[in-house]
C-alpha cells in the first residue's frame, strides 16, 4: 500500500514571469494536463515540500493556487472527460528561436 495521495492542482497567477517560475516547480512535481493544471501523486512529505515552493512564489491578493485531494493514489484511477476539444497530454517540446 502507498501513502501517496493523487491531487489536481489548477493554478491562476497574474504575472507572466511568476506563471512560468510557478509551471517549472509543477513539472518537477506532476504530470502537466493542460495549461495551468497538473496531476501530482505525492506523499506527505512531497507535498509539503511542493506547497512550500508554490507559497515562495505566489504572491497573495494577486494569484490563485488550488490543491485539490483527489484520495489515495492507489485507489484512483483520475478518468478525465473533455468537452469541446478532445483531450491528449500536453507534449512538451523545445523551441528553436
């Protein structure tokens, strides 16, 4: 049995600059599912830790982040549905300017 718990986390941050800092943590975290969303298994500990690099970046009254406890990460299976568009995972891909 694992202790990891399965979390959405949706982010709004009003500065560009602080958005990409924000989305770079996140990667480090979780699996990118569309543009400021992620699904992120994560023990307690990884949690903690990843609130504490989200609460050094967010600036309050300006920006938004919401962790949403889905359950025990083992007990889930996350089922996404898309309206409108269809869904696929976000690629990253580099590019070349």
């Amino acid at each position: 049995m694992s202790d990891e718990r399965l979390y959405i986390v949706t982010y709004d941050i009003s500065d560009q600059r602080r958005w990409r800092r924000v989305f770079k943590v996140m990667h480090g975290y979780g699996e990118w599912l569309q543009l400021s969303v992620f699904q992120c298994r994560l023990t307690r500990r990884r949690r903690a830790e990843l609130e504490t690099a989200l609460r050094e970046l967010v600036k309050n009254g300006e920006d938004h982040v919401l962790l949403i406890d889905v359950g025990a990460a083992d007990k889930i299976h996350l089922a996404v549905e898309s309206l409108g568009k269809s869904f696929s995972k976000m690629e990253r891909r580099a590019t070349v300017i």
